[in-house]
C-alpha cells in the first residue's frame, strides 16, 4: 500500500546520460529477476509434463519429452490406490479442527496474559515462545508410547491434540503481545456497563481481534496441513493417513513409476496451491494491519 | 512455517514487550483471570511439558520401547561423543544453515530490495508482486511433497540429467543424490530453493514501512541503488532481518521432513542430520534412550541459538536507540 505510483522525481542536474544507464540498467534487472523467477518455477513444469505422461512414453522419449497422448491413469491409479478423498478429508479434518482450537486456546490464554496480566506473565509468554522452538524430536517419542497406551494411536484425535497446543504456543506468544496493548478504555467502559470478564471477552475483545484472528486461523491449518513428522509416526494406515504421509509412504513403492509420482505430487499440492490463491488477500491485509498496529 | 513469523516480524508490539508492568489493579481482581489459562496450561503440560521431561528422562536410560526403562547415567552422553555419525549430523547442519538461513537472508535481501526499490517503482508494482508470488511459492507446499518431486528430478534418470543432455552437458550426468560426494550440495540446492521465498516476503512487506522519502531524498542527491541499498534498506529493516535469521536458523536446525523425502540421511550419512537421526535411532532401531540422547542435544542447542539471538537483538536494539 505504502508503493507510491507517482513517478520518480526527474533531477535537474542529473547528467543525461546518467539517466540513459539507468533506463536501461533497470531492464536488465527485471530479466535478472525474471529469469530467476522462472528457474524458480521449473520443477513445476516439470511436474506438469510428466504427471501427463503413459509409462511408456516416460521410457522411450524420457522427463523433458512432450507427450503423445494426454495421459490421465497415473493421476487415476492414484486416486484410487491412496483412496485420496479420504486422505484429503483426513488433511481437512486436523487442519480444520487445530485451526479452529488452537485459535480459541490462544485466546484464552491471551486473555489471561495480555489484559488479566497474571502474575509473571512475562515468563510465561517467554515459555510459549520457547516451546514453539522446541524440535518435536524432544517430545515425539513419550508422546507415541502414550497415545500408545490410552488408545489414542492412530487416531487423528491424537494428531488434533498435539497440534492445537503447539500451535497455540505461537498463537499465545503473539496474541499477548498484540491484547498488551489494546485499550483499556474500552475495557473499562465495559465493566462499568457490568460486563463480566466472559462477556468483554466476547463482547468487546474478539471483535476487535478478529482480522488477527482470521490470520492465525490460515496459517493455524496451513501449518498444519504440512506437517510430516508427528502424522508420520501417529497415523500409519490408509484410513488416517495425511496427504503429504500418504505420498512419503508410497515413495520407492512399485506402484510409484515417474508419471505416478508425478501425478500424485501434482494433486498433492494443488490443495496447497488453492488456500494461497483464496487466502493471499485475507494474509497481505492482516500483515499489513499487523505492521500498522 | 514460514508465513507466522512475518505477523510477529511485522508486528512493533511482537518484539517489544512493555518494559513497565503497571500494578494498579488489586490481586484479587487480577486471579479469576488464571481461570482462562487453566485449559491451555493443562494441555501445555500434557501435550509439551511432560513429554520434554520424559525424553530428557530417557536420555539417562537404555530402553528398547517395551518393558522398563533400565537407568544408565549418562552412558548414552558418553556414546555420543564417540560417535561419528552424530558428528556428521552436526556438520551437515552448519551446511543446512548455509543453505537456509545465510544464502535465502543474503539473496533474500538483494531480491527484496531490487524488487520493492527498482521494479516495483520503475516499473508497475503488480510486476513486482508477481515475481515476489513466483518465489514465494514452493513455502506454501507441503515441503515433503516437494521434496518427493526433486527427488526425481535429482534421480540419475531424472529430469536434471535429461536437461544437462539437452544442453549439451551430458558429461556432467551424475546420480545427484547418490554420491556422496554430491548429495549435500544437491539437498542444499533444494533447501535454498524452498526457503527462499520467506525472506523476500518479509523484506518486501518490511520495506513497505520505510518512509518513501527517505528513498526520494536519497535519488535526488544522486544516491545509486548500491548507496541506498546499505544507507537505507539494511539499516531500516535490521530487526525484520533478526527475526528471519533466527526462525531460519532454528528451522535448519530441525529441518527433518526434506531429509527423510529426498535422501533418508544417506548416501553413508553424507545428509544425515540430527533431527532425522534422533527419529531412526527412535524408530528404526530402536534405541529410545540414545535417541532421547540426540533430541536433548539438539534441544539444547536450539534454546542456547534463540537466547543468544534475542539477546544481541535486544543489544542492537540498545545501541541503536543510543545515537
């Protein structure tokens, strides 16, 4: 919003030819960054020509060959072999429920930290901000043999659990920081109103918050959408398994030749692919309102 | 990951807790808000602080998963000191911070500030934002799926090997990721490629709070990109700078799903990294108390990299406020 459009100013004393060089400099930097921006995008071409490709078109003509035929069984075969709706609802189910929870512990917790300003809060946003660091390797294993013994392995409630409490450590960590200044004005009037703490807090302070909200809501189940390690150990069979774990677990399968992999990489990350395009607006305003704050 | 940090980046309040702590409320008002931190804490203790204090438990022991843990002392400490692969693992990381936090900062920086400073105002700001979409792309993919598609484009009948071919470089054919020779440059390679994007968004939308002017005035006295560049652009993006440095390097230092996609720590550990190796001590062989071994170390080194960043940060900080 701040890219002013005006034209760059026009000094007067600038040297003439100082302002040829510059016009065609500037031409040269655009191909500079386009080129690297297209080699950025190369292995998704690659991806697209082979995800189309028979097998045996892939062995006579090879990965940049253009194919012969438009090809859709690899995508099919693993469709159907992956039982991929279900994976997909699977993906949905957690990222879906961590968003939705770990944005409402965040704000609980938030509350108490941010405007109830609880004794040591500063240590214990410092604890959240920390174990948002912490290498999952540190907590996998106990976890595992837990969910293990209370039934809870293999089971996308597990993967839920973990994942609300280490996101809302982030969500947490940034909403204390964010409600440490919010207007006590505003709270203040709605005590004298009689409000009780439950109500301003959905009544006064998650309207405010919303567009904050909002954000860590989409990065929430992003996040989680992408996840590997925990869903790799916790879910191990077709009826739980996430996208990403379900196309790691096929990886040096038979049934995986180059159009097969190809194809289920490809439908793998147009989800990924669709939150960016519908979520990039809501994402650049709260950072923008983020940045404003 | 990358996404969140950019709210906290962007965010003045995220990196400056109030250093005052008004106490004007009474403590009685102040307790009935524990109530809505009981929920969070209780999961928090379940879910983060008793696991981390059973694998620091079990970094004390030798345990095979099933049965009782036998209690060993620090045997399992001792055995990583001598052990090579956990060396390995730990110089591939300082390569893994090459690729993940020095070259994506470093370009990231260049490529931002080209991107706001010549294109974006020499020539149309959707141009910009367009090519800002083009790197940005691969941080929203599930990076293990990305790395399953280099993997094949890495393979030694993939698609890398038919472009050499194609361009007339076929001498250079070469199994990328089965060399051990090559494998860690070519993992490198696709780390830089994944991460790069992160930092560029965050510089970009760093660079946008920079007062216009101070660009204009600098123009208008003749300054050149190079002069802007480091009078201007790295100075006033400094803390947006430490953050993208520290959530990278901590992310390099945990980074595990890249590993296990493209190469699983082979060829002979040449890309073994820590947080893969904590998981197939766990997992593959079974070796619960040595892998808890790796996993405090690794936890360790982590919260030692993070204090010490937001100590110079807040130091930096300091001195800046001085002049």
């Amino acid at each position: 919003m701040a890219v002013t459009l005006t034209p760059a100013p026009v000094p007067v004393h600038r040297p003439v030819r100082d302002r040829h060089h510059r016009g065609v400099s500037r031409w040269v930097v655009l191909v500079l960054v386009t080129v690297g921006a297209l080699v950025m995008l190369v292995p998704f071409a690659f991806m697209l020509l082979n995800a189309f490709k028979s097998p045996g078109d892939y062995s006579s003509g090879g990965p940049l060959s253009w194919p012969t035929e438009f090809y859709t069984k690899g995508l099919r075969t693993y469709w159907t072999e992956v039982n991929f709706p279900l994976k997909l609802w699977n993906s949905a189910l957690i990222a879906g429920s961590v968003a939705v929870l770990g944005v409402v512990v965040s704000l609980l917790n938030a509350y108490a930290l941010g405007i109830g300003r609880v004794r040591g809060r500063l240590w214990i946003v410092g604890l959240f901000l920390l174990a948002n660091m912490l290498p999952q390797e540190a907590l996998i294993y106990p976890l595992y043999y837990v969910a293990k013994e209370v039934g809870l392995y293999n089971t996308r409630l597990a993967v839920i659990i973990i994942f609300t409490v280490i996101q809302s450590a982030f969500g947490t960590y940034l909403l204390a920081s964010v409600l440490g200044t919010f207007p006590r004005s505003l709270l203040e009037a709605a005590a004298l109103d009689g409000a009780g703490k439950w109500t301003v807090l959905w009544r006064v302070v998650f309207p405010n918050l919303r567009p904050t909200l909002a954000v860590l809501l989409i990065f929430f189940f992003i996040w989680t959408w992408n996840e590997f390690l925990i869903p790799l150990v916790m879910l191990i069979d077709n009826q739980t398994q996430t996208i990403p774990v379900a196309l790691a677990s096929l990886q040096g399968d038979r049934l995986m030749d180059a159009p097969t992999t190809n194809a289920g990489a490809l439908i793998s990350l147009v989800p990924a692919i669709l939150f960016f395009l519908i979520f990039q607006r809501t994402l650049a305003r709260g950072i923008t309102a983020g940045a404003e704050k | 990951m990358a996404v969140s940090e950019t709210v906290a980046a962007t965010s003045p309040t995220a990196t400056t807790p109030t250093p005052r702590k008004p106490r004007r409320a009474p403590r009685g008002r102040n307790a009935a808000y524990w109530l809505y931190l009981l929920p969070g804490a209780v999961l928090f203790v379940l879910v983060i602080g008793a696991p981390l204090v059973g694998t620091v438990y079990l970094s004390l022991t030798k345990w095979s998963g099933i049965g009782d843990p036998t209690f060993v002392g620090f045997d399992n400490y001792q055995r990583l000191l001598h052990d090579d692969v956990f060396w390995a693992s730990f110089r591939n990381t300082v390569a893994m911070i090459v690729a993940m936090v020095v070259v994506p900062t470093v370009l990231g920086l260049l490529l931002a500030s080209v991107l706001f400073d010549v294109i974006g105002r020499r020539f149309k700001p959707r141009t910009a934002a367009a090519l800002r979409a083009a790197f940005y792309l691969p941080q929203v993919l599930p990076v293990v799926v990305a790395g399953i598609v280099w993997g094949w484009i890495l393979r030694p009948d993939g698609a890398f090997n038919s472009l050499l071919d194609a361009v007339g470089l076929g001498a250079l054919r070469h199994d990328w990721l089965g060399d051990p020779g090559t494998a860690l440059p070519a993992v490198m390679a696709v780390m830089i490629w994944v991460q790069i994007g992160y930092p560029v968004v965050v510089f970009m939308a760093a660079l946008q709070r920079v007062d216009p002017e101070l660009y204009e005035a600098a123009e208008v006295d003749g300054a050149n990109w190079l002069h802007r560049f480091r009078a201007i652009t790295l100075p006033q993006i400094r803390p947006e700078t430490f953050v993208v440095a520290l959530t990278c390097t901590i992310a390099a230092l945990k980074v595990f799903g890249p590993i296990f996609a493209l190469t699983r720590g082979g060829p002979e550990n040449a890309t073994n990294v820590p947080s893969y190796f904590a998981y197939y001590t766990f997992f593959k062989k079974l070796q619960v108390g040595y892998g808890s071994a790796i996993s405090t170390v690794l936890t360790l080194i982590i919260v030692v990299v993070a204090v010490v960043f937001i100590w110079m940060q807040a130091r930096s900080e300091r001195r800046n406020r001085g002049f």
